[in-house]
C-alpha cells in the first residue's frame, strides 16, 4: 500500500502486523482500522431488493443497498444517504438493526477491512419505479425471496451473513415460501 513513507519518504516502511505500517527512519506508524459499512434488507411482501452492481469489485453480482459510513456520520443515517445516492429512495428512520459482519472490499489496489452494519425495513408496497438507479454504480434492481439468493451471486461475505440471520430471523417468509 505504500512504498515510500508517507512523512519522511523513507522506502523503509513496513507492513508490521494486521493493519499497522510502521516507518523504522522517523517512526512514522498508520493504523489502517476497519472501517464501517451498512447494507439494507428492504422487505417488498416476501421478496427483498438486491441491485446489481455496475462496478468493481464484483460487478454483476447482486449486493444490498448501502455503503461506506462517513466520518461522523451515525450508521443509520449513513444507510439512508447511501440509499438515496444508489437508488433514489430513502428508508426512512424505520431501520432496525439485524447484525454486523466483517467484509474485505479490494478497491484500487487496496483491501479495505469493514465491519458491515446491516439494518431492515419493511416497505410492503415498493416497486422498481420508486427507484432512481445510479448507473455508476447500480446495473439493475432484482425483487427476490431471499431463500431464492444463491450465496455464489452474492458480492459480498457479509452480505452472505445478513441475508442468512434475515431469512433465519423472519421464519415466516422461510414458512411461506416453503
Ligand atoms: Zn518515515
């Protein structure tokens, strides 16, 4: 991640352990900390939204609408930012939480190490014409039953979590669908 040290332009710096890069010249040390994610289950009757992303990583795999939280931000304001941003449509301060999971994001040459906030609401009477997609970063919206999801089409681990505890968490939708 860096080949020169970023305060003394030492090509001595190292990547110590886990996520510390440390310069032995000027003692220059970077804590490269996990970084806070969220992800929404938006529940449609018994299908949830999955988008298709239009950019790497994983593009043309199906994900959750959400993304990386700013600085200051609280996580559930975070979420409805990202959602409006994607899509066009805001969750609304309905969100309740459903569990946090690491993930590794690989961007440009660096991996990112996030603990993923994911959150539900229920929206029974949404449809695709609701949403204004970004086509930067969004191809398509899929409705799905989460039972349906097969984990390889999913982006991301995390996502692969939540939407496990989701479909072990609301067994009503397992019932209904089986
Ligand atoms: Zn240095």
């Amino acid at each position: 991640m860096f080949r020169f040290c970023p305060s003394c332009a030492s090509p001595h710096i190292r990547f110590e352990y886990a996520k510390v890069f440390r310069c032995p010249d000027c003692g220059f040390v970077y804590y490269h900390n996990v970084a806070s994610a969220t992800g929404c289950v938006i529940m449609v009757g018994e299908a949830i939204a999955l988008l298709v992303r239009a950019k790497e990583p994983a593009r043309g795999k199906l994900d959750l609408p959400g993304g990386f939280v700013n600085p200051d931000e609280e996580a559930a304001a975070g979420l409805r930012r990202e959602c409006r941003e994607e899509i066009g449509w805001d969750p609304g301060p309905e969100l309740a939480f459903l569990g946090a999971f690491p993930n590794t994001y690989p961007y440009k040459n660096i991996v990112y190490k996030t603990c993923d906030f994911y959150f539900t609401v229920s929206a029974p009477d949404l449809t695709e014409s609701r949403f204004t997609l970004d086509p930067k970063e969004i191809a398509g919206v899929r409705f799905m039953n989460p039972r349906e999801i097969k984990a390889q089409d999913l982006a991301f681990d995390s996502a692969r979590q939540a939407v496990a505890l989701f479909i072990s968490r609301f067994s009503s939708l397992s019932c209904a669908s089986a």
